[in-house]
C-alpha cells in the first residue's frame, strides 16, 4: 500500500519539529551522545510510519546545533550543562537549514524516481560511494558529517558493500544512521557494525493524538478504527484513510459473515470495486489484500492462543471463533500461507485482480462450509 498521498498530510522528516511516542529512543540516542562515545553506525528498526526517519534527521539537527551552538550553555559556574532533550525550535538555524535543504554537511541515500517518474528499483551504487568519500572529507565547519539511509533495505548488494568501506574504517566525527523496516534483507556485516535501536510501535492514543492533529474532521469512531487498525503506525493510519480502508474492511467482512454462503451479486460488485483499471482501483487491490492476510493473521493467533485481539469492527471476535471452528487451525494456516504466496507475485493487471479477490473467496467459502 502506497503511503504518498498520506504521507503529504504529515511534515517530511526534515521538516519535522515534533517525534511524538519514541521518548525512549530518544533518550538513548541522547545518553550516547552525553557518554562522550557516540558510536559512529547506527541501525534504527521498527515498522514503516512510527517515526525512524524523523528520529534520524532529528539527532542530526541535534548535532549539528551543539556544533553550531558551541556545545550548549554554561551551569552556574560556566560548566556546560549535557543536553537533555533532541528538541531544536522551528527558528533555529539549524532547523532552518534542514527545512530547506541547506545542511551541506548532511547527506541523504534513499531511492528517487527514474525519468520516467518510478521508484528506483534500489538506490544505486554510485550514490553510496559519494556518501561514503563525502565521509572522509572534512566537513565544511569542522563538525559533523552525516549520512542518513531511509531506507536501508533498498541497499542492493553492490550498494550494500560500498556502505561497508565506512562501517569498516570511519572517519572521525562521523555518523552514519541507517533507517529500515525490513532489517533482515540487510548483510549480516553491516548488523554487526552497527549499534542497534528499535523503534516501538505508537499507543492507540498516541496514534489518536495524531489523528486528531492530521486529520481533524475524523469522526471518532473511524478514528478508533484507524488507530487499532494501523498497530501503531500513524503513516499506516493515514494511508488507509486515504484509500478508504475502514470501508474496504467493512466490504471484506460483510463477505465473511455470510461464509460459507457467497452471494454472487455481492461478491462480484465488491471484487469490481478492488479490481477495475486505474491507479486508485490499484491501490485498493492492494490494500485489500494487505487487510485480508493481516485478518487472517490475526484469526490464526487467536486461535493459537485462545486470546482474540481487540476489534476493529463490532463482533469480529464471534467471526473469528466460527469460522476457526468449520475450517480448522491448520486448514486456516494453509490457505493463508497459500494465499500470500499467490497474491505476492500476482499479475495485478485488472482482470487479474478480479480473478485474484474471486479465487481467495471462493477457497474460504468452501473451507468454512
């Protein structure tokens, strides 16, 4: 699911004053920097819109204000105070810098868009080895120099070597942050040279909060929806609301509720809905199927633990059990993990999805029969 268009609704990361709910990771990124040791590499890991990026370019405003500032101010006794907060003003030079992309001793690797306006398939080779001979260069004031991967797993493997010259032999007063929600597509060589963070996923109400700065015409009750639906991810959040999620799992579970029954008239109207030609009727494929194997998902550890999580939708906990109870915990298993395998490399042309949304339902219908 593309989070582009909700992405817009939030302050990029660089332009980004406020990280709300990741007080603990700040607080360690913090007491590594008053330790006096800050480790050189660092790997911030968690799921996608919680805030890794935002985290990464605020410690690099961070720092480079104390350079900018000298340090911080003086005690009582002209000691200077250790700072207790990542937090730079909207005025702050700094923060001004980075807004408009004035930070030369800043450089940023992720994927752009090609000329024909696509995603890089991953961020290439040659844009690492700038990053990594702008690392051993002097920085322009004498200060810091900083490279922020967003994200880390786009790293192809030439890419991903190329990194490793840093890792290996780093320069002083330099810092790489590497941002990433799959940390297992990365080398097992740059894990090991890394210092570690995990970002957790927001509360419920700090996605709430959030929503309710965002998005402020939300009716409470999609707003409860989108908070429990996106587990603590408030780019999640907002890309559903975007593409009409809550009202895409209305459609799915309205279908499941009739389980074993298919109404064919039903089904067909909300397969064409998913599936019709078009960028946003492409969008809605996608999220479909992402909303599909996370119910699923759920229902299986439920089932495996006897504890149904909290619903998203009235009466989904009674669905759940039912449908467990006609299909069976290892039947459910199988059609899920053979599901994930097909809709991952489906052709997502048009009468494909369509087929693809028929397909899944029909093999639930005779699973719960």
């Amino acid at each position: 699911m593309s989070e582009t268009d909700a992405a817009a609704l939030i302050p990029p990361p660089e332009a980004n004053a406020e990280l709300l709910g990741q007080e603990d990771a700040e607080k360690v990124l913090l007491q590594a920097f008053n330790s006096g040791r800050l480790p050189h590499a660092w790997l911030l890991t968690g799921a996608q819109g919680i805030g890794k990026a935002t985290l990464a370019h605020r410690f690099a405003r961070f720092l480079f204000a104390q350079d900018a500032d000298g340090g911080g101010g003086g005690g009582l006794f002209g000691e200077a105070l250790p700072p207790t907060s990542l937090h730079l003003e909207e005025d702050h030079p700094v923060f001004k810098r980075s807004v408009s992309g004035g930070l030369s001793d800043l450089v940023l690797l992720k994927k752009s868009l090609t000329d024909k306006g696509r995603p890089e398939a991953s961020i290439p080779v040659n844009k690492v080895r700038k990053a990594v001979e702008f690392m051993n260069k002097t920085a322009s004031d004498g200060g810091w120099r900083i490279v922020i991967v967003d994200g880390a797993e786009d790293l192809n493997a030439n890419s991903a070597n190329a990194l490793l010259k840093e890792l290996e032999e780093p320069s002083d007063k330099t810092l790489l942050l590497l941002v990433s929600h799959a940390p297992g597509r990365l080398l097992p060589t740059i894990h090991s040279r890394c210092c570690h963070l995990a970002l957790r996923p927001l509360s419920e109400g700090g996605v709430l909060q959030l929503l309710a700065r965002f998005s402020p015409d939300l009716e409470s009750a999609e707003a409860q929806a989108l908070a429990r639906l996106s587990e603590g991810s408030i780019g999640r959040a907002l890309a559903l609301r975007e593409v009409g999620g809550i009202e895409l799992l209305q459609g799915m579970t309205a279908l499941l509720q009739n389980l074993p029954r298919l109404e064919g008239g039903q089904l067909h109207a909300f397969a064409d809905l998913v599936s019709a030609g078009g960028a946003k009727q492409g969008r809605s494929f996608e999220t479909l199927v992402e909303l599909l194997l996370w119910w699923l998902a759920r229902m299986l550890r439920g089932g495996a633990s006897g504890k149904f999580p909290d619903p998203v939708l009235e009466g989904e906990a009674e669905l759940m059990q039912r449908l467990l109870k006609h299909g069976g915990q290892q039947g459910w298993m199988e059609l899920w993990e053979k599901w994930s395998r097909q809709l991952a490399r489906a052709d997502v042309t048009a009468p494909n999805r369509k087929q693809m949304v028929l397909g899944v339902f029909y093999d639930m219908a005779r699973l719960s029969a």
